[in-house]
C-alpha cells in the first residue's frame, strides 16, 4: 500500500511540474495576467449603438402602445360581435406580432449573411420604426 501510494504521489508530482515548465493544455497566459487594454469607442459606433436602442425602444412602444389600447383597438377595428370576441381578436393579431419575431429573424439573418449585418440593421430598424410613424 506505501508503494502505491508513493507511486500516486510521484505522478502528481511529475503532472505539477509538466505544468509548472508549460506543459499543459490551457493557454499561455491566464487572462488576469494579461495587461488590460482600453478600447476606444468611435462616434460612429456610438451612433450606430443609439439608433439600435432607440429602434428597439420604438418597437417595444409600439407593443405597449398596442397591448394597452387591446380593448379599443377591437371595438374600433373589429366588427361587433358578442362577448370579448374583439378584444380576444385584438389579442390574436397582438400575439402574431411576436410570432413573427422569429420569421423577422431568419429574414434578416439570410440578409445579414448574404448581404451583410450593417444592412441588415438598418432595414431591421427601419422597418420596425416606419409603422410608428404612420
């Protein structure tokens, strides 16, 4: 048993000095170690960052917008119906918009692959604020 246990306190011996010359799997440098670097952040970048946020914004007030008023917009855009038909049908065209985020998705990511992400972006944002416009 003594020699057993010598053996396994040899091997880990051995395994922490192949890791201490460098012999190991991991990368060279742990990343604490590495010096950090500052990255400057160019005007374009900063307004292409706020127009992604304020289209984003602007999407998600359009469904606020659109939840909150559920009971008027069925009044006003469905024929009248008995019970809560409207506003369930108000509802049904409310949850297809977030249906149709993943179609939106793969749409604009066949652009974005083929055409590239900048216009992809852009017409993605676009097409979200043109209808808060209208």
């Amino acid at each position: 048993d003594d020699e057993e246990g010598e053996e396994e306190e040899e091997a880990e011996a051995e395994a922490e000095e192949d890791w201490l010359n460098g012999h190991h799997s991991l990368p060279e440098h742990h990343p604490l170690e590495l010096e950090a670097s500052v990255t400057q952040v160019k005007p374009e970048n900063a307004w292409a960052t706020i127009a992604g946020v304020a289209g984003n914004v602007l999407e998600w007030y359009d469904f606020a917008v659109f939840g909150y008023f559920s009971d008027i917009i069925g009044e006003v855009f469905f024929p009248p119906q008995s019970g809560n038909a409207a506003t369930a049908e108000s509802f049904l065209v409310f949850g297809s918009a977030f249906i149709m985020r993943p179609v939106g998705g793969l749409i604009m990511g066949y652009i974005g692959d083929t055409h590239g992400r900048k216009l992809a972006l852009t017409l993605s944002i676009f097409l979200m604020a043109l209808p808060t416009f209208l």
